[in-house]
C-alpha cells in the first residue's frame, strides 16, 4: 500500500515534470522563431530597401539592432594617400581662391554636421578621401566646396550616381537640395554640375574597390563658391552645417529611421 502510494506519486511528479519542459521548449521556439522573423524582416540601415515599419516595437528593435549611421566624406582629404586604383587623384587637393582652401572649408563643416548629428544619437564617420572598400552606412554625403576663375559665379549644387545606384539617392538629394537653398539663400547652380559630380570616384563601385557600397544612398554636394565673396561668407558660417544636418535629419525621419 504505502509502496503503490510512493509509485504513484512518483509518477504524477515525472508527468508534472515533463509538462514543465515541454511548456518550456515550446517558449523558447516561439521566441527563437520571432526572433528571426524581426532579422529577416527589419532592414538594416545599410540596406534601405525595405519599406518603413511603423510599429513602435518593432522600430525600437530595428534601431537596437542598427543603429542610425551616416558617412561624411571630406571632400579631398589626404588626397596623397589614395591606393593604386586611384593614383590619379592623388594630386586632386581640391581648390584655392581668396586665400582659402577648399578642403579646409570642406573639414570645417563636416565635423560641425558630425557633432549635430552625434548630438542627436546618430553614429557619424567622417571619411577622407579614400573611402573604406564598399563601405555602408544610412546614408552618405561628400562634402565639398568650389572655385571658379569667374569670381561672379555663385551657388549650391548636388548630385547623385547618373543613374541612380539605388532608389533612394534621389529621396536624399531632394531632402538636401530643399534644405540648402533654404537655410543659405546661395542660388541654384545645377546647369554646372559636372560629370566628375555624376560619376564621383568614391560612388563607382563598379570601378574602384574603395567606394560607397552600392545599397548606400550617396550624394556628393558643392557647397558654394570659395572664389565668390558672398558664398565664401555663407561658407565660413554656420549656416552650411545647420543645412546639412537638417536635410539628414529629415531624410532619416522619412525613412522611419529616426
Ligand atoms: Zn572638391
């Protein structure tokens, strides 16, 4: 009697035991489960491809998983150390005119845009001219300034691959372009965007190792002219800075990033 009380207890203990690790097992399925649908599901910030999830929890993972990051190249800078591929713009040190550097200015600004945007939570590279081969991130900008030998010519143009590398270049240039012309007042350059713009060295990747990983929106951006006075004053202010962040700062909101 007291031997079939023992037995029987002890059977409905490994039954009481078994229901717990199935319950168990079966939890963390469906967690390992969930857990990679959100892998495959989120984008990541380097592709860009897939459309915004708006649910709030699925976007606080999305941005635990990657973070907002943003490349900004400093156009020209240490243009000495380019790699063999692009030995011919070694000499390419960028413009000089009223006793400015064109590639000062450019650094000027692009740490200015890099502290706003850390300021915001953003994880900022500042590249120099030789960008890291295929290199990702949200979003990249080349910074740049120009000079004429007409000291009449002014203003502010940008560009994107001739034909677009992804969708979303254009979305980017057109979140730039509205918030420059805005902020600087410099008019509307584009009938002199050049084809060094359209087919920008650090964007072919189809030619050179060291360049924007084509999945990542990239736009190159002339900032004004530095042999010009009224945009030279534009340039040395903080007026570009404030600009620049602002159009990435919308860009980034309209993609659900921020
Ligand atoms: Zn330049």
């Amino acid at each position: 009697m007291v031997s079939a009380d023992v037995d029987r207890s002890l059977r409905k203990r490994k039954a009481l035991l078994r229901t717990f690790l199935l319950a168990g097992l079966l939890l963390s399925t469906v967690v390992l489960v969930g857990l990679a649908w959100s892998t495959k599901h989120i984008p990541t910030p380097t592709t860009g491809l897939s459309p915004t999830i708006n649910s709030s929890w699925q976007t606080a993972l999305k941005h635990l998983y990657s973070p907002v990051r943003v490349g900004i190249q400093i156009g020209h800078e240490r243009a000495l150390e380019h790699p063999e591929e692009l030995a011919r713009l070694r000499y390419s040190t960028g413009g000089y005119a009223n006793s400015v550097s064109e590639v000062d200015i450019n650094r000027k600004i692009a740490v200015a845009v890099g502290e706003r945007l850390e300021a915001l939570g953003i994880t900022v590279d500042l590249l120099p001219a030789t960008v890291p081969p295929l290199y990702r991130a949200d979003l990249v900008l080349s910074l740049h300034a120009d000079s004429s030998r007409d000291p009449m010519r002014r203003g502010y143009k940008s560009a994107h691959f001739r034909d677009p590398r992804n969708r979303l270049e254009p979305i980017l240039k057109q979140h730039l372009d509205e918030a420059y012309l805005k902020h600087s007042k410099l008019p509307h350059d584009e009938e002199n965007v050049s084809g060094a713009m359209l087919e920008y060295y650090a964007f072919n990747h189809k030619k050179y190792r060291h360049s924007i990983s084509q999945r990542t929106p990239a736009v190159i951006v002339e900032m004004g002219y530095i042999s010009n006075v009224e945009d030279l004053d534009v340039l040395r202010s903080e007026t570009p800075a404030q600009a620049i962040t602002e159009g990435i700062v919308n860009y980034l909101r309209d993609r659900g990033r921020l």
